[in-house]
C-alpha cells in the first residue's frame, strides 16, 4: 500500500494519497489546498486518483474538492450527515480561507463501509463529535482519524453540531478499540510528531483517560 502525507493549506492541513502500487488506482483523503501538489505526487508514482474523501465537512478540509474533481474526475465521498456541509459553506468563510466551494457529494457513505482502491480497503469508521457526520478510515496498520483525534490531542467540540461527550465515546469506545500498532494519521500538523499509534495515545493523551 501507497501512503503519502501532505501537509496543506493555511491551517496545516494533512492531506493523505492512498492507493494500490500494482493497480495504479487511489484516493487522496481531505484535500484542502495545493491540489497540484498532491496531483503530481500522485503522478510520479504512477497514480490516478479515483476518489476524494472528506473525513468531514468543515471549510478546511474541503477547499481543494472542486479543483481536484476538475482535474481528475474523482468522486466526492462523505458520511451521509455531514453531506449538506459541502455545499452550504458561507461565501465569508470561502473567502476566509482562500477556497473554493464544493460540488456536492458523489457517493454517501455511514459506518461500517468499505472504500476501495484496487486491492487496498479502507472501513468507515463513524467518529461523530468535532462535526456530526466526522469519518476515520481504517486499514489494518493505518487509521486517518481527521479532526477526531490528534497527537496528543483531540479536535474541538465547540462548533456547529459538535459534542465534547459525542467525541470522547468515539474516541474512547472506537478508536482506541484499534490495535495498539495502528498508526494515527491526524488531520492537523498539530502535534510534536506528525504521527503517532492508538497505543501512544492510549497511554499519553491528555484527554482521553
């Protein structure tokens, strides 16, 4: 399996190129900004990238969406209750963030599905709580966790349809149900690594105990 992380954006964005190195086929997960970027990494190793998944909907992971599928024809993935985000970000918050609006979803997806690249699969895991339709993707060694849970951190609560209790279960009865090996691949450069495991986390985040 092919795994690239690529820090975007002005928010320190984690954008991830996911795929199958025999197939050719993969998917780049929330990406926010320098779609070229991403694409010609994609390129150079002999990639094409058949979806976009967004781990939520918020303006910041989501401002690359509309140039990416412009550029490579890949379908839009989101969990089926974050979908309305995609399209109703307010203009102020575009410009905010230098982005540019969405197109709407091309597939909904809910927890327990399966997304596959060629012969690599990744389960949706619904981890609802920094937004109400939030994802992390698992594949075993890997976990994309978005905004749910960073280094030695968790994302925020206190935004629209977040929940600090919500968050804490997902974290807490879902991810950290993980094996202790499985690689965290956060949505933010935020943290002291840019990743770290579920057991580390476990053990160390300040905020799950």
């Amino acid at each position: 399996m092919f795994v690239k992380q690529i820090q975007v954006g002005q928010m320190a964005v984690f954008a991830y190129l996911v795929g199958d190195p025999v197939t050719g086929d993969a998917l780049v997960i929330d990406p926010a900004d320098n779609v070229k970027g991403i694409i010609s990494e994609a390129k150079k190793n002999n990639l094409r990238i058949n979806y976009i998944v967004n781990t939520h909907g918020h303006v910041d992971h989501i401002g690359g969406n509309a140039e990416m599928q412009k550029a490579t024809g890949a379908k839009i993935v989101v969990h089926e209750d974050d979908a309305f985000m995609l399209t109703s970000t307010p203009a102020m918050m575009l410009k905010m963030f230098g982005a540019k609006a969405s197109p709407p979803a091309d597939m909904l997806v809910k927890d327990g599905d399966i997304i596959s690249v060629g012969n690599v699969e990744l389960k949706v895991i619904h981890t609802p709580g920094h937004s109400p339709g939030g994802i992390s993707l698992y594949t075993p060694g890997y976990v994309f966790s978005g905004d749910t849970l960073f280094v030695e951190a968790v994302g925020r609560s206190d935004l629209p349809g977040g929940s600090w209790q919500i968050m804490y279960q997902s974290i807490k009865e879902k991810l950290f149900s993980l094996p202790d090996d499985t690689k965290v691949m956060p949505g933010h450069n935020y943290g002291r690594t840019p990743t770290s495991t579920i057991g580390y986390e476990k053990n160390h985040n300040p905020y799950i105990h």
